[in-house]
C-alpha cells in the first residue's frame, strides 16, 4: 500500500507519539522494505506545538506539517481532529480490509481536489 500511494505522488509520513528517533523508524521500516522520507515523532511534535502556544495542545497536529490525512486507531485523534481542523480516518485494528479503506479515502480526497 505505501509503495503504491508513493507510485502515485503521495508523500507517506510516519507521525508517532514515540520518542523513537525519526532514524531509528526509518530504519526499521527499511527492514521491510518500506523507504520512508519524514518521520515526526514525539520529541518533534512537542518542539512545533509548543511554538504555537496552545492552551490545549492536541497528542497529533498533522496539518501543522502539511500533512493532508491522518491515519490512526485511536477514535479519540479524530475528535481532535475536529477540534483542529484536521482530517482524520479511524482504522479498527481488527480490520483486515483495512489498506482499501485508505486506498479509497486517498482516491476520494485527491478527486474532489
């Protein structure tokens, strides 16, 4: 999936909550042959969010790194993502169709565009 979306122009950003260093993510996708370009981890939402002086920071600011879509499971970033301004799509974890949900999402976003 992620070599497909890069096959179609999209850039594929790993934005974590942990405070694994973006090389050490890099890395590691790597090993499964996935070559990842930006990687925003804990430590450098922080750094950025801070900036911004929020009276409530959210745990993920992806718009913040012209991130157009955040994929996550945690319902919770989506209703951050409505306080924000940023869009979100929940994947259940125990979703197996999971990947053409994402496919699809990206396809309807980039043809409304």
């Amino acid at each position: 999936m992620v070599r497909h979306l890069q096959s179609l122009g999209h850039e594929v950003v790993i934005y974590t909550t942990s405070y694994r260093s973006p090389r050490s993510v890099r890395w590691w996708l790597r090993c499964y042959g996935i070559r990842i370009g930006q990687v925003i981890n804990q430590d450098i939402h922080e750094r950025e969010v801070r900036r911004l002086s929020l009276p409530r920071a959210p745990t993920k600011l992806p718009s913040l790194f012209n991130i157009d879509l955040h994929v996550d499971d945690l319902p919770g970033v989506a209703i951050e993502g409505e306080r924000h301004g940023f869009n979100v799509l929940v994947i259940d974890p125990h979703d197996r169709d999971w990947t053409r949900r994402v496919l699809q999402t990206v396809a309807d976003s980039t043809a409304v565009t």
